[in-house]
C-alpha cells in the first residue's frame, strides 16, 4: 500500500480505513508532509469511471561514494527520471486502484551503477456492509539493492537486482468499541546471478525464497482518545535448496506477539505504542535462533499547525539478501521535523540510529544517518526539490564488517500531469 503514498489524498481511497469518524479515528490533525494547500491539489484526468494521476519525476544526484566503499571511494553524478501513474476508481461502493513506475538511473562515469527498476500493482477494497471490509491487492516488481544497504554483497561488479511477485489480502470488523482486522500475505523472491569482482559467480539459488505471513490484530476503544491493542503475527521464510553444501539451509519460522495502546491526545499528541516478544527458529542447525524483546513506537507531536515533529522506534527481524547473513536483528530511532515556511515551501530535517545484529559471522553493525530536504510548489503540476544524506556506517568486530561514510545531495522535479 506504500506504493500509493505520495499522491493528494480522496475522500475514499483504496485503503480508506472504515476508522474515520469512529472512536478509532486517529487523523483529526493533518500532518505538514500530508497536508494538501487549496489551489495545489492533484486533479487528474477522469474517465469511464476511473480518475488516472500521471506524474514524471526527474532527478541529478551527486554522491560521493557511489559503491559504499570503505577506503576507495568512487563520485559520480546520476540522473534518474521516473514515470509513474495510477488510477483510482470513483465508485459510489467498493473500490479499485491500479499503479504502475518505473524508475531509469544513469552515471556520468560509472556506467556498473546503471540500474532499472519497474513495479506494477493492484489494490481493490469490497465493502460487505457497514461493519466488515476486505482488501486485496497483487503486484510485481524489480528493484536493485543500494549498495550500502545493510548485510548487502560488498564485492559484486554490479548492484544486485532481484524481481517480487506479491499477494495479500486483509478483513477488517468493526463495531463500536472492538475491530478484528486478519491479514495474510505471500511472496516470491528471485535474484539474478550474481558476479562478484574476484570472478566468482553466486547462483541465485542461493538467494532465492519465499515469504509467507499471517497475523490477527484486536483494537479496544477506552475512550474516543485511547485503545488498546494486541496483535499476533506468524512468518515463514523458505530458502530454496541451496546450489552450495557449504551454506546452509537459513529457512526459518518467526513469530511477534506484541500489546500497546494506540492515542490521540487533543489536536497536539498521537501515535501508537505497543511492545512484546519475538523469536526466529531457523532449520539448520549451525544458525543459531533469535529471540527477546520486540516492538514498535510511532508518536506524532504538532506544537503548531505549520510544524509536525515525529519519533518513531522499532526492535524488530530483518531480511538480508546475503547468503551468508541470513536474517538480521535491527533496532532503530528515528526523528523528522516538518515545517511549512510558507504554504508553498516546505522544509525538513530528519535523523536516525540503527544496529544491525548479524551472524555467519557474527558482527554488529551500526547506522548514523541523517539529512535535510526542501520543496518547493510552484503550482499544482510543478514541485521542486532538493534533499541531502550523510550516511556513517561501523562495524564490530571491524575485521567482519565494513566502515564507510556517504554523502549525497539531490535536486530535481516533479511534474504532475
């Protein structure tokens, strides 16, 4: 459903939440990133009951360690141009969404680092009454991993690309204190080979899984301002037979059990909180489990209208596209600041921390992360953009890991057709 962010919002979209109006309304305040300024809306085109939103985002980024390397880094300027459209039915009932990108980045020297991504994706909700809602939605896409992604292969001539296909669908009851939501999602992930600078070749098979889950979430209105929740989730990952005896099987089983509450405190506080267990069991015996305390926190402050402070935390499981670092325990803060200047010109600010716990070897690797960005609407077709990162990554012990330090700056545009 990400995919869809980024667009103005509607009345009734394809994941409107039956939520709005009830005592699980948590949206009474409009966030700075989501809030939409009369005279800039996204109008679209309408037709046979459809309204289509086509957009082309075009970008130049300089980055100073385009590979992630750690001693020897390699600068370049890329230029990135991404089409992308998506139609959203107008139905008085029901709802239908159908989106579709694709994303073309080119370097100035280092033609390696050229990559390709698409992605296409349906979303439909059936209202079966006032009570009970479904959602589904389907999709495929092709992405490439960064380089400084954590747990990615440090040493391939090119990016590692890997293709999802996806399905999941989602059944929400909601009465008038209590809402049972029941999710189930599947999907298949494949890589190509991948050719490593010392010539070796690792087979995809090796890469290769699939993901399935499914879970079951109860939410309970103390008041119109606070619920608690409770919230169940089972996974399995399923490694295909690996090409190498030499690795290990790394499918797994993992499970989250978390409780919380979820808020909205006057116009000024709201968020949701909830803690809990996890645990990651994985079949072959040399890869030891994970297990301990889990959790997520997603709180937003609003001090004024024209400023949204947001803080969110996180303790959860990871995957990691490498044979040889399987899953990865990752915790994370993390704090953005919105601000509109002026209703035309929005600036932000944001920063966070993460460790990543690996094995095969074990290491821990940490993630200092932060940057500003600006954009700036010069009406309802046009908005322009300029953003910058500073990425500092360590590991211990240092002889597993890597260290490096990336900084990029962007500018860019976006046209809404």
């Amino acid at each position: 459903m990400a995919l869809f962010a980024g667009h103005a919002a509607r009345a009734q979209d394809v994941s409107a939440s039956p939520s709005a109006g009830t005592q699980f309304d948590r949206l009474r305040t409009v966030s700075v990133a989501d809030r939409v300024q009369p005279g800039y809306e996204e109008v679209g085109t309408r037709t046979s009951g459809f309204v289509f939103y086509p957009r082309v985002r075009a970008q130049v980024t300089y980055d100073d360690n385009v590979r992630a390397g750690t001693s020897d880094k390699d600068d370049d300027v890329a230029f990135t141009i991404e089409p992308s459209v998506r139609a959203v039915s107008e139905w008085s009932r029901h709802q239908l969404g159908l989106l579709a990108s694709a994303n073309l980045t080119r370097f100035a020297r280092l033609d390696t680092e050229n990559a390709e991504t698409y992605s296409v994706q349906g979303q439909g909700r059936y209202d079966a009454g006032d009570e009970v809602r479904f959602y589904g939605d389907v999709g495929y896409r092709r992405d490439v991993e960064r380089r400084s992604a954590p747990g990615a292969l440090r040493n391939s001539r090119k990016p590692v690309s890997y293709r999802t296909a996806s399905a999941g669908g989602q059944a929400t009851w909601q009465g008038n204190r209590l809402r049972l939501t029941a999710t189930a999602r599947a999907a298949k992930i494949s890589y190509e080979d991948v050719d490593l600078g010392d010539g070796v070749t690792i087979d995809s098979r090796e890469l290769d899984r699939s993901r399935y889950q499914a879970g079951l979430r109860a939410d309970y209105a103390v008041t119109a301002d606070l619920a608690v929740l409770v919230s169940g989730t089972l996974s399995k990952l399923d490694y295909n037979r690996s090409a190498n005896p030499l690795i290990p099987d790394r499918t797994a089983r993992r499970a989250e059990l978390l409780a919380g509450v979820s808020f909205e405190f006057t116009d000024l506080l709201r968020g949701e909180v909830a803690v809990g267990y996890i645990h990651q069991n994985f079949r072959s015996a040399g890869i030891r489990n994970f297990s301990g305390f889990g959790g997520r926190a997603e709180v937003e402050y609003f001090p004024t209208r024209l400023t949204t402070v947001r803080l969110d935390a996180s303790r959860t499981l990871q995957e990691a596209g490498n044979p040889l670092a399987p899953s990865y325990r990752r915790t994370h803060f993390g704090l953005r600041v919105d601000h509109e200047l002026y209703r035309y010109i929005v600036v932000s600010g944001f920063a966070d921390y993460e460790s990543d716990r690996f094995q095969l070897p074990e290491r821990t690797e940490r993630r200092r992360h932060f940057g500003a960005s600006a954009q700036y609407l010069v009406d309802r077709h046009i908005t322009l953009f300029t953003r910058y990162d500073n990425l500092h990554v360590t590991s211990r012990p240092a002889a597993f890991g890597r260290r490096l330090t990336d900084n990029a700056i962007s500018v860019g545009v976006l046209i809404k057709l």
